[in-house]
C-alpha cells in the first residue's frame, strides 16, 4: 500500500521537484499538489491523503493555517 501524499507549496520549481522525487519512492504516491493553503485546505478534504506536505509561507492562507485547519478537519 502506498503512502498517500498531497504536497502544498506556493513556488511552482520547487513543487515540482519535491513531486519527483518523492514520486521516485515505490512505497510513496503524490496524490494531489496545490499552490496556496485555501487550495491545499480544499484538496485534503476531497482527496483525504495520508500526509499533507505544507511548505510555510504560501499565498491566500499560510501554511501553518492550512495544517491547523486541516488537523481540524481531518483529525485522523
């Protein structure tokens, strides 16, 4: 089974290379990535993926925001 993961990071370089290499990983599947927190909060909700990876300073709605919201939210 394969760890389900959004990532959400405003810079869309880095994004996308965090996405390959982790997609790189056998045991690991991006499920999901968003530009913004609003958009990761949106995307964990309907994709609901095992992890979320924030980066912290993001347009919209930080980072730190976005994982307290969807800690509370999506509280397992």
């Amino acid at each position: 089974m394969k760890l389900r993961i959004l990532l959400a990071e405003e810079h869309a370089v880095v994004r996308e290379a965090l996405c390959c290499m982790i997609d790189l990983r056998q045991n690991m599947q991006i499920v999901g990535h968003a530009g913004s927190g609003k958009a990761a909060l949106e995307l964990a909700q309907e994709l609901r993926p095992d992890v979320v990876v924030t980066g912290v300073a993001m347009r919209n709605m930080n980072g730190i925001e976005a994982t307290r919201l969807i800690k509370e939210k999506l509280p397992d």
